[in-house]
C-alpha cells in the first residue's frame, strides 16, 4: 500500500494548535506526518510540555514513509511576532494564513494527500485588517471553489449547513432555491465520493419552528426550501423533507437518512458537538482537495498547560487518511 502525505496545520500560535501538533506528532501513524509551522514557536511549545521528539525539515521530493513517533516532517513558514501563550497578537495573521496557503498549495500540486488544519481565530484575522469568516470560505476562495459545504462527523452522524459563518439575522435573506440545490449537489457528491456511499439519504431541516407549519410560522418551507428539495429530486438526489429541526435529530427520524442539511450554523452543529464533542470532525465538501479540521476552537486559556485533548485531531487525521485511501 503506498504511504500518504498528510500535512497539518498549526493554527494559531497562541492558542493549543501547536500543543495538539505535537501530541499527535508523539505516536506512530501509518502515513507521513508533515507539520506547517514556526520552528521557535514549535520548539518552545515543547520544552512547556516537555515534548522529547524532533522535527526533520520537509522535503517535497522525498518518498513519503510512515510517521515514526516523535519524528514529524516540518513544513516551515515563520512568525512575525514573538509569540506568548494565550495572547493573540494580529501582527501573526499573515503567517496563519500563510500555512493554509502552502498546505492548499501543496495539496494541489500533488505534494501532500490531504490537509488538516488545527484552529485558527477569525477575530484575530479580522483585527490585522483581512476579511475573513472561517477555514471552510477561506480555502474556497483560495482554491476557486464556488459552493463549499461543511460537513461535521461524529461517529455516523453527519451534518451540513447550507449558510456558515452568518450573522443569525441574515439567514433568511441568504437561503434561495439556487443556493440549497447547490449545497444538495456537493453533499451527494460528497457522501458518494469521499464517504463511498451508493445512495446518500439527506434529511432537509426547514427554517422555521415545525418546518413552518403550513406557513402560520414563516414560508421560506413553502416558498425556497421546498422548491429546492423537488429541484434536487429532479437530479437523482435523495432529498427528503422539509424536515422540523427540533424533531430531525432524533433516532427515529436519524434512521431515514445518512445526512442532514442544517439551515445555519446553530440549527444542527449544537447537536453533533453535544453528541460527539472531542471526537467530531469537520470536513470541507466541495474543493478539489481533501481538507478536514477539529471540531473546537482555540482555546486560548489551555495553550501550554498540557491540557488540550488531542481527541478530535487525532480524528481529523484518521478520517482525512481514511478519505485519500
């Protein structure tokens, strides 16, 4: 079997990225492990948590060979300000971006299978003055993908969010038919090529209370979701709903379907991180490369205590090895 190349990404380095890097970098892996960050950063991260392996530098010319336990790959990018635990500084924005761009970069020109990306921190972003909403809007703009669709895992259930990083308000104004048959489209491709399911079911959560109750509580049911679900069953997609949201996520209903498509972001990932936070795993649809990440955020409280758990990027690894098989 030929080994993979995996490149993770450090996030950022004030929060427990650089812990979780090295506590997954600490056991064997049956692929190449290459880490994209600061050497300094790195090294003083270890010598906090007592961290005994040692970074080799990258080469992308190399044979891939199996991680060996304390012996990862360093992809280097450098930081532009000193960094303390805990402390988010906006001069280190660009270099957060910078490991998404070499990771990307990388996937695309063939170099690495997939990548995986500890946490980043949006405010921190945006104060150094750059727009941006998250991992998942970020890579798609990078890499010139239209419609990208986050998907979260946990064990078997999954769920997808038609709107991402949105501002509650705005929701309604963003759903359209177009918008929902494209998500449709990428989450069916998706579970088909990336999870090898023959034919993906998708639970459809309306917008409203009870879906909207004919319309007496809100008619985007009626007037968008609806309408796209039939659009998408005109393409061979087996979409199902408009489904209540407070009812969706229940054995009975889970039983129906292999997937569900949330409206927005707090509508169904409450769900999955209460049903499988620490392990659960976000996975990007829709780009040309295979990209997953943890499930949580920095936390910025836990850098450098050696407390971080390491759980859900152990995951993110497994699940994106498991995809570039």
């Amino acid at each position: 079997m030929t080994v993979k190349r995996i490149v993770l990404t450090s996030g950022e380095p004030a929060g427990i990225g650089p812990d979780l890097c090295l506590a997954v970098a600490a056991t064997g892996h049956p692929f190449e492990l290459v880490v994209a960050g600061d050497p300094d950063v790195l090294a003083a991260r270890a010598a906090a948590l007592g961290w005994s392996g040692a970074f080799e530098r990258f080469d992308p010319a190399s044979l891939p060979r199996a991680h060996l336990a304390g012996r990862p790959k360093l992809l280097e990018r450098r930081i532009a300000a000193p960094v303390a635990p805990g402390r988010l500084d906006p001069a280190n924005a660009p270099y957060v971006l910078a490991l998404l761009d070499a990771a990307a970069d990388g996937c695309q020109r063939g170099e690495f299978a997939a990548m995986v990306t500890a946490p980043v921190h949006k405010g921190v972003i945006n104060e150094a003055g750059v727009p941006f909403q998250g991992h998942t809007e970020y890579l798609a703009a990078r890499l010139g993908c239209r419609r990208p669709v986050m998907l979260l895992v946990a064990g078997g259930l999954r769920v997808a969010v038609a709107t991402t990083h949105l501002p509650l308000r705005k929701v309604p104004d963003a759903l359209s038919r177009e918008l929902l048959v494209e998500t449709l489209v990428v989450l069916d491709e998706g579970l088909r090529t990336r999870f090898r399911m023959k034919a993906p079911r998708i639970l459809v959560c309306g917008l409203n209370p009870h879906a909207g109750e004919g319309g007496h509580m809100g008619t985007e049911e009626i007037d968008v979701i609806g309408p796209a679900i039939t659009a998408a069953q005109a393409l061979g997609i087996d979409a199902r709903g408009p489904v209540p949201a407070d009812t969706a996520f229940t054995p009975a209903s889970l039983a129906g379907g292999d997937a569900v498509l949330a409206m927005f972001h707090d509508q169904g990932l409450p769900v999955l991180k209460h049903a499988g936070f620490g392990r659960g795993v976000n996975v990007t649809l829709g780009l040309p490369i295979i990209r997953t990440s943890v499930d949580h955020g920095t936390a910025l409280d836990l850098a450098a205590t050696g407390r971080a758990d390491p759980g859900s990027l152990r995951a993110a690894l497994d699940l994106a090895a498991w995809i570039a098989d």
